[in-house]
C-alpha cells in the first residue's frame, strides 16, 4: 500500500500531468488539467527538444557500451586472475569510488580538466598540447564523465558473473584444442551473457535519466534530457511540459531496451542456426 | 621441473597486458578522488590554481552558515529515513520471504520498478505527490522521498538473506516451545541483523548523497548538503566545497569500512559482501 501510494499514483499522475497546461502565473495551482491536450506533446518534440533528446540517447547509449568496453577486461582480471586474498582488496577499491559522493566525483573533473588545471598544464608542459584544455562544458565532458561515475556499476554484476563460472569449462576448452579466442567467444560469453544484460541495463536506465553530470559538466551544450525536465520543474514551472518531457524521455528508454534486445535475440538465434548448419555439414 | 611449466604460464603476455590495464583503470578510478582531496588543501583563493598546501578552506567551509544548515538538514534527514526505511523494508522482507501470498509478485514488481526508474522519474512524482497533499514541510517532504527508495533496496537485501536462511531453524524453536515472537527474536533477529545493518547504512550514506530527489522536494532553506553544494557549483568553483566534499568522503569511507567488517565479521564471503553493499542481492 505504501508504494502504491507513494509511486504508482503519482506515476499516472504525471501521465496525466502531461496532457495538462502551464496555468497563468497568477493561479495558485501549478497545473491546469481542465484542458486537456497533446500541446506538450508536439512541443516536446520541437527542434530545439529534439536535439537534445537525440543527444540524450546518444550519450547514454555510448555510455553504457563504453562501460562495458572498459569494464569487462577489469572484471575478466579479477574473477580468473587473482587469488582470494587480493580480489576482497582489489573489489574494495572499486567500492571506494562507487560509495564516494557522486557530486564529489564529478566536480572532479572539473578541477581535472580545467583550462588552468593540473591535466592542461601538464599536457602542454610535455608539448602534448600547445594551449590550454577546453574539454568542459561540451558533451565530451559529459561522456568522460558518465564512463567515469557508472564504470563500477557496469564491472559488479560481470564481476559476479565471470566468478560464477566453473574455470574448468574454459580448461576443458583449451584441452579440446581452442585457442584463447575460440574459448572467449564460444564458452565464456555464452555463459557471462546474463551479467553483460544485468549491467547493461544497469547502468543504462540511469545514465539515461541523468541531470548531475551534465549540469556539472556540460554547461550549455551538454544537456542531457534530465536537466531539460528539471528545468522545466524547478525554473520555468512549466510543470505540464516537464510531465511530457518525462513520459516521452520513458518510453525512449525502454524503446531503446527493447531494440537493443531484439537485435541481442536475432543475433544469438542466428548464431544457434549457424552453429547448427556447421554440425549437419560435417 | 614439469611443475614450472603450468607456473610459467600464467605469467605470458596476456596476463601481464591484463594486469597493467587493471593498473591502469585503478589509477583512472582513483585520480578524480585524490585530485579534491589534494585540492581542498589548496591555500589559493582560486581551487583550480594550486598555489601551495593549507587549510584555511575547512575553515571557511566550517563557518559558513549556509553549509553548516545543510550538513545538520543532511545528517538529520539520513538518519530518520534509515530508521524510516530498515522498518518498512525489514517487514516487508520479512513478509515477502515468509507469508508470500498472491500479492508478492505485484508487490515484488513494484519493488524493482522503483529502483529501475530513473531517479528523476521517482522525483517529480514524488514533488506532485507533495504539492497536491500540500506538505510543505522540507524535512517531512525529504524523508518520506528518500525513504520509499531506500525501504525498497532495504527489502530487496532483507529478502535475499532471510531466503538464504534455513526456516527450519525456526520451525525448531517453535518445536522447542517458542512463541513465535520469541522464535522471531531469538533466532531470525540475530541472523539477519547483518542484511538490516547493511540496509540502514546503505540507506544512510544514500540520503547523503542523493543530489536529484533532493532538488526536487526539498524547499530553500531546508535543502540538503549535496543540493547545497550542487547549486553552489553552477555559480562557481569554490575550495569550501572541496573542503566539506572531503570531509564527507571520510566520515561515508568509515562507515564503508565498518560495514565490510562487520559483514565479514558475520561469515558473509567476499562475494556477498560486495552484493550486500551494491544492492545487487
């Protein structure tokens, strides 16, 4: 009842919300309903919104790959590599910086990267560049600074998932005459696909709803969807048109889900049916 | 010397090339964190421009009012939404492992739809909600927001644990004559006590951290640290928020570290400890 009450009413009020309109600022409410259009709708896909929504898929999606891409080696390392002693430290220290503030390890960056911090003057100190850093406020920032906040996410629930697996299924590959390769993409990913899905969705949905980093990082040109249904909340009070931004910024995300995850499904039928062509063959 | 062989092995190229990447992530993890921390010791008026080791910048962010508010608004709101959230989380975990009838799966859905949504979904919804009851009270509007999210982690953990535990052991003491309140007390209580200190910690350091809920229930004046220093960053970088940023990285890597030992104190492996912590069951 709590979360019912808490959650999914305010969830179909939203919902509703969105259909609404921004009354005159001389009403005391801060939402009309009595008036109920698509309005909100066709602004939120306006070209200014529209550019931003693109970004914000973009972002998230090259987030979330590049996460997997940095991650996987790492977990890789410390479920097959490392005895037990030094995984509990090892694992630690990417605990560290997953409960350390997010706002603390984002504003980082901004010391980081600064034109006049310690990255820019030590690039041209070496003659890697020959003026000052000018990364902040772009979405460039924003990406770096997203892999960087959702990295740990993404390494768990692999890390879990590779120590799962029984090593001596890849020994017994070896021995049966596969190379490195053979043995990685035919018994490890298989059998760590559940781990890449959890994380990819977990650090995915987030990074899709983002507001702090970018508002940190991006400045003007950086905006995510999140900042745009924040601003439209908290400064301009147009609490109608942030409802929509909201709603379509959802089903964004689970269109995404859901192409993301059909492709998975045909690739890995066509992968089965390869597999079963090269048996019928011999 | 046919032993050497295997032992060699292990040492050829690739494990060399994984270990130097894992070096280098780990160095890619940890400079952001070390560079605040350095530069909180910063004497100069610009953050930014290293101009020499000081502290002066803890004692501007000490004295600052605005800060002070905040950090006693964060302290006391991270600590009634921890009791707030083990209570609701630890009976419906309970419920969940135990009575589980036809509403534990709608209500288990809803459980993980919270924690799915993207928080700043979770945060206009709860700001309507606030509006339309008309709570104004900033404290009130923070602790019942940062509490439904947390109750559903603290539920999640509490499930996983009482599940891993045998209910015969329970049954037993009922066989032994117990009441079931005293069954409750004396066998569950102690072994899932690990799961409800883990929870009201996880809880805790999450209301401190939490930037984007925050920002939306909370009213001015009654705002959190996190939106303090938030707000604070889109005027400027200043060395008192590095200040009290550091200040808070210790007092959460305590209680990180309190936590891990008194998991591992517990018997929970490696692996359950990292579960425990990331919420990830």
């Amino acid at each position: 009842m709590w979360y019912l009450a808490f959650f999914v009413v305010p969830l179909i009020v939203i919902v509703v919300y969105s259909f609404g309109y921004k009354p005159p600022a001389t009403a005391a409410s801060s939402i009309g309903l009595d008036r109920l259009s698509f309005d909100n709708y066709t602004n939120t896909f306006s070209d200014t919104f529209n550019r931003t929504f693109i970004a914000t898929i973009r972002i998230a999606v090259t987030g979330t790959l590049l996460c997997l891409l940095v991650g996987f080696p790492l977990a890789y390392f410390l479920a097959t590599r490392t005895s037990a002693r030094w995984r509990g430290v090892l694992l630690g220290l990417v605990i560290v910086p997953f409960w350390t503030s997010f706002l603390l390890r984002t504003f980082a960056w901004r010391i980081l990267l600064a034109a006049n911090g310690p990255a820019s003057e030590a690039l041209q100190s070496i003659g890697l560049l020959d003026a000052p850093l000018r990364v902040l406020d772009t979405r460039g920032a924003v990406q770096l600074g997203v892999l960087y906040n959702y990295l740990p996410l993404m390494i768990f629930p692999l890390f879990v998932a590779l120590d799962r697996m029984d090593p001596s299924l890849r020994e017994a590959s070896k021995d049966l005459g596969a190379n490195r390769i053979a043995t990685f993409i035919q018994v490890t990913l298989p059998l760590v696909m559940p781990g890449v899905v959890a994380g990819l969705l977990l650090v995915f949905i987030p990074l899709a709803g983002e507001y702090v980093t970018p508002a940190v990082l991006g400045g003007a040109k950086g905006l995510m969807a999140g900042g745009l249904v924040a601003s439209q909340f908290l400064a301009a009070l147009n609490w109608a048109l942030g409802s929509a931004m909201a709603v379509v910024l959802i089903l964004l995300i689970l269109a995404v889900i859901a192409v993301f995850g059909a492709a998975g499904l045909i690739v890995r039928t066509m992968v089965r049916r390869n597999r079963r062509v090269e048996v019928a063959t011999r | 010397m046919t032993t050497a062989a295997p032992l060699r092995r292990r040492w050829d190229w690739f494990n060399g090339l994984l270990r130097t990447y894992a070096v280098l992530l780990y160095i890619f993890l940890f400079t952001p964190i070390l560079v605040v921390v350095i530069y909180s010791f910063n004497k100069g008026r610009f953050l930014v421009i290293w101009d020499g080791f000081g502290t002066n910048w803890y004692g501007v962010a000490l004295e600052n009012e605005g800060i002070q508010n905040a950090l006693a608004t964060s302290l006391r709101v991270a600590a009634a939404n921890a009791v707030v959230a083990v209570v609701l989380g630890t009976m419906a975990g309970i419920a969940l492992a135990r009575r589980s009838g036809k509403w534990s799966r709608p209500f288990l859905v809803l459980v993980f739809l919270i924690l799915v949504a993207p928080e700043i979904v979770d945060a206009i919804s709860y700001l309507i909600f606030f509006v339309r009851i008309n709570l104004g009270w900033s404290f009130a509007r923070l602790v019942i927001g940062h509490s439904i999210f947390n109750s559903a982690v603290v539920t999640l953990i509490v499930l996983a644990r009482l599940q891993g535990l045998d209910e015969s052991l329970e049954e037993a003491a009922a066989d032994l004559g117990a009441s079931p309140w005293r069954a409750f007390r004396q066998i569950t209580l102690p072994l899932m006590l690990p799961a409800v200190l883990a929870g009201a910690l996880l809880a805790f350091t999450f209301s401190l951290d939490d930037v984007i809920i925050s920002s939306f229930v909370s009213t001015s004046g009654g705002t959190t640290l996190p939106v303090y220093v938030f707000s604070a960053l889109r005027t400027g970088m200043r060395g008192d928020l590095a200040a009290i940023s550091t200040v808070t990285l210790a007092a959460t890597l305590v209680a990180l570290g309190v936590m891990v030992f008194a998991l591992r104190r517990s018997g929970e492996s490696v692996e359950g400890v990292v579960g425990t912590i990331t919420g990830a069951g």
